[in-house]
C-alpha cells in the first residue's frame, strides 16, 4: 500500500500506460498551485495532455475565489491541460468528462458511489468529496485552451480540515482503510483518457454525466454574479448549463454558479 501511495511516475505508469493524458507530467511534492502551473504551461504552448501533480499546495485554488485546502499526502491534487477542438461556449464537455471518469474510478477502485453535484462538484454520501477549477484560454470565441484541476479528498482526516460550509468527505473516511493514490490516478487517467477520445471524435459525454448529477429533481437556489435563482433543478443541456424552473414558472438557463440543494445539508 505504502509503495502504491507514493504519487512517482513509475507508480503510475505500473497501472496505466498513457496514449496522452499523462504521457508528459510535472511532479512537485510541493507547489503554490497545479493549477497556476498548468495554466502557465498552457500559455507558453505546452502540449496538451500534459497532467501536473502536486502531493501538497501552498495556495490551492478553488471556484470563485475560493482557497482549497489539504494537508500533504491526503489528496489527489491535479491539472490536466487539454486543447479540444471546441468553442469556448462548450468548454464545460472538458470538465463534464473529467467528472464522469472521477466517478467512475472512483467506483472501480473502491466501489463506492460518488456522485456530480452541478457544476463540478464531487459527491459521496452527501458530503464534498472533491471539486474542479477548470480555466480556460480562447482566441475569440475559439477554445485554445481549457486546465481541468480536480482536488480529491483520498486519504484525508476530516478532523484536520478548517470548519467549511460544505461538509467534507473522503473516501479512507467512509471505507475505513486508505486507498492508494496512485491507482486511482491511473485509473482516472485511463478512464478519462477515453472518454477524452471520444469528445474529440464528436461524442457529447452530456448524458453520461446527466445520470451522475445528484442535483436534478431538487430545490436549488443558485448564486450568479448578478442574482440568485431559486427553484427546481429540471434538466441541464449539452454545454452543461442548469436549466431552472422558477416559482414563477419561467425556465432560466445558467452556464456557471453556486449551487445550493435546498432542503439538504450542502
Ligand atoms: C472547488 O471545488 O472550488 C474546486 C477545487 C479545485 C481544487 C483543485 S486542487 C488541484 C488544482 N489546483 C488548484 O489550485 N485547484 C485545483
């Protein structure tokens, strides 16, 4: 176990040989953030593909502005730079692939079940397992870029955490044993890679993560920069916006926000 936990290149090719996702990769015990990098790789023309990985973040980045916390050796923290065939209107498919193959690694490697919550975030048992900063780069309205950076809380105490508004969760928690990182990585790299593939040939992965969204079918209240728009979460459409029915029974569509399950505790 300890030898399968240690993030090394050999770790992880022992498990999975990369065709792209990883084939190239940046490995930093510590970093500000694997994200920052990635973007700055992505910038300077870095092939896509590239996967930088981080055992430990000094400034870890998380949506609007957020920080993003984990103690050294807990977590899978990551980045991963594509450069999709897609207008910046449809970046989200990216991000909507990397969340189906974290799911399902998730359920190969441990057999739990974790779950999406909209837009990126990673569900188990009701708690935040995991979460996605995805940033993109465009000439006009051309993708040239999109960085997916994932945080996974593997082998996390929860007890070492910051109190936070959404209660955590991580997968040693709910099993009662570690996992190794590496594996999982592997496997996610694996998964994500094909799905990655298939989205370049001009698959839409919308309805694999529609069945692994938990937040359809319920009250959500969401906050954009401008408003928050509360009502039934009804559908999300293949850029990966939330359609929300209001109590006023208009139908608004929302391509990015924070979401609130009403009536839960997230
Ligand atoms: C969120 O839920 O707010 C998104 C969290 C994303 C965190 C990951 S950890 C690896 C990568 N590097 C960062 O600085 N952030 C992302």
């Amino acid at each position: 176990m300890a030898e399968a936990d240690t993030l090394t290149r050999e770790a992880i090719w022992a498990v999975y040989t990369p065709r792209l996702l990883g084939r190239e990769m940046e490995i930093y015990a510590e970093i500000d953030s694997t994200n920052t990098r990635a973007v700055a790789l992505a910038q300077r023309g870095a092939p896509e593909g590239i996967l930088v990985l981080a055992d430990h973040q000094t400034q870890g980045r998380g949506r609007l502005g957020r920080q993003w916390f984990a103690p050294p050796g807990s977590s899978l923290l990551f980045s991963l730079l594509f450069r999709p065939p897609l207008m910046v209107s449809q970046a989200q498919r990216v991000a909507m692939v990397c969340a189906v193959a974290a799911v399902e690694a998730i359920a190969e490697v441990t057999g739990l079940t974790a779950q999406i919550k909209w837009p990126n975030d990673i569900l188990l048992e009701g708690g935040k397992l995991g979460g996605m900063l995805t940033e993109l780069g465009g000439h006009g309205a051309a993708l040239d870029y999109a960085v997916v950076g994932m945080g996974l809380n593997v082998n996390l105490d929860l007890a070492s955490l910051p109190p936070v508004m959404t209660p955590p969760a991580s997968l040693s928690a709910a099993l009662g044993r570690k996992v190794p990182r590496a594996v999982l990585l592997a496997t996610f790299l694996r998964r994500a890679e094909a799905l990655y593939e298939a989205l370049k040939g001009g698959w839409s992965p919308h309805e694999a993560w529609r069945e692994h969204l938990a937040t359809l079918g319920q009250r959500v209240a969401v906050g954009t920069p401008e408003e928050v728009i509360e009502g039934l979460a009804e559908d999300v459409d293949a850029d990966g916006a939330l359609l929300v029915r209001t109590d006023e029974g208009s139908l608004r569509r929302i391509l990015a926000g924070d979401v609130t399950l009403r009536g839960e505790r997230l």
